[in-house]
C-alpha cells in the first residue's frame, strides 16, 4: 500500500477501534475515533448511513420513540460537531473544499475494476472520437460528466445503496448485520458511482475482516475480496508502480474479465443475504447475547 504511494493503510487502525467502540456501544469514543479515520480518507463517510440506522436500533418507523435523542445527541450529535467545528478553526475552508472536490472529481472511472472500467474500455474502443482510443489494447481513464455516460451508473449506485440501507433498517440491529449491510452499501459505491479509483476498494477488507471472526463462513468472501482488491492494484502499478512486466493484452485486455468477475462476485454476495432467511448473517458474539 505505502510503496504504490497510498494511504489507506493510514486509516485502518482508527477505523477497526471505531467500528470497536460502536460494537461496544461507546457513543463518544466512536464518534472521536470515526471522525479522525474520515479526516485520514473520505471514504469511510460513505457507511456513515449504515452506522447512523445501528445507533438508532429500530427496524418499525412506528419505533421512532423509542430513540434515545438525548443520549445520541450528547454522545455523537454533538461531538461531532464540535469535531467539524475544531477542524474548521484550525483548516478554515480548505477541508470543505477538499470535501466537495472529492465527490464532484470528474473522472469517470480511476483504474478501478468495476462496471464504470467496462464502460471506460467500452467508450475507448466505440466511440474513440469523443476521448480518444485504445492505447496498444488497453483503456486509459477519462474525465466528463456527460449524461449520457453518467447518468446510468449514477442510479445504479443510488438504488443499491438505498436497497442496502432499506434491507438493514428491516433487520435486527446486530454487530454482524451492521458489517455486512455496510459492506454492501460501500461495493455499491465501488461498483457503480463514478470518481471511484483503484484503492478504494480497500474499505471493504476490514468489514469483511471483522465479518469473518464472527462467522467463518465468510472466510472464501473475505479471501476473494482482499485478493481482487490487491490484483486491482498489481494489474495496473505492478509491484514497484511501472506496470505490470507482462503484455495485459491476451486477444482483449485482462482486466476486462476481472472487472466482470468482480461484478459478478458483488451479485452473489447480494444473493446470499437476500436468500437467508435470518435476520443474522452470523452467530451473535457474547457482547451481543449479553
């Protein structure tokens, strides 16, 4: 991660201690940590959903009194407020600005191996006068926010996630439930939105990480996420940043295929949680029972 110039590994530590602290039900500490990993990398803002419908831990919009406003508002309202308030005090508007750059960036897909690549190899090579062609076989990424390559891919990551978010709220508000279903709303976001880069994919390994202690069967899911998003990396930096030292070009670019698989492997994950039938993708850990 640190040699092809990354910074996602920088992030890992906070977040697996917020995700803790949540698992924990400390309010304060989680909000702390949480805020810290997403001023490391913005990505983890995109769950934030996901973690606001486990805080609030009712699955019946006719629950709604049943939320602990106060106890919410003085552990993580209002923490993380004074958080924003702090960091725009000492960073002005240069961390708003950074914010609004990174979900309004152009580019339509950054080497990231999802639907959007696909689109990318797809435009290259059919319609080479709107961004240019292939290059020796293989696509580069561009920048546009033509609709009419956009707008597609832009519903597709908004019906998803909200499917994620909708099907979460439905469910029993365990610390299993809450990995996967962010999960599942965060490959939504790789999948399918645009401005998504190669790295990004990282997020997803330790939800999948701690999904895993607490139920080995995601063990293969877990094994086959790290290594896609590591061979997203290789396939296009190598080890050392230059590229891979082979021809990626076997009658078509490889990658095409792992893109496809990649597409494929987030559609079966989809089908095993809309299959089983409980509630819980995994056995409740003893804090949970207790």
């Amino acid at each position: 991660s640190t040699v092809l110039g990354y910074t996602d590994i920088h992030m890992t530590p906070t977040f697996l201690l917020s995700l803790w602290a949540l698992q924990k039900k400390r309010w304060l500490l989680f909000t702390l940590l949480y805020g810290v990993t997403c001023l490391i990398k913005w990505q983890p803002i995109i769950i934030a959903p996901v973690i606001l419908l486990h805080i609030l831990g009712i699955h019946r919009w006719r629950d709604w009194q049943s939320i602990d406003y106060k106890g919410i508002g003085f552990r993580v309202v209002f923490p993380a407020l004074a958080g924003f308030l702090l960091v725009l005090f000492f960073f002005r508007w240069g961390v708003v600005y950074a914010f609004l750059n990174a979900i309004r960036e152009p580019v339509f897909s950054g080497n990231a191996l999802n639907l959007n690549w696909l689109v990318t190899h797809s435009v290259r090579y059919f319609h080479p006068e709107w961004y240019g062609g292939l290059k020796d076989g293989l696509a580069t990424w561009f920048m546009t926010r033509d609709p009419r390559i956009v707008v597609v891919p832009k519903l597709l990551f908004c019906l998803s996630y909200l499917l994620s978010c909708w099907i979460y709220f439905r469910r029993p508000k365990s610390f299993a439930n809450l990995l996967l279903f962010a999960l599942l709303a965060y490959l939504s976001y790789f999948m399918f939105n645009t401005g998504v880069h190669e790295n990004h994919l990282y997020l997803a390994i330790p939800l999948l990480a701690l999904l895993t202690t607490i139920n080995s069967r995601y063990l293969p899911i877990f094994a086959t996420w790290a290594l896609a998003a590591n061979v997203n990396l290789y396939f296009f930096y190598g080890t050392n940043g230059r590229g891979v030292p082979f021809n990626r070009v076997v009658i078509f670019d490889i990658v095409l295929l792992l893109a496809l698989m990649n597409l494929g492997f987030y559609l079966l994950l989809w089908k095993d949680t809309w299959q089983r039938e409980s509630g819980n993708p995994g056995e409740r850990t003893k804090t949970e029972r207790g």
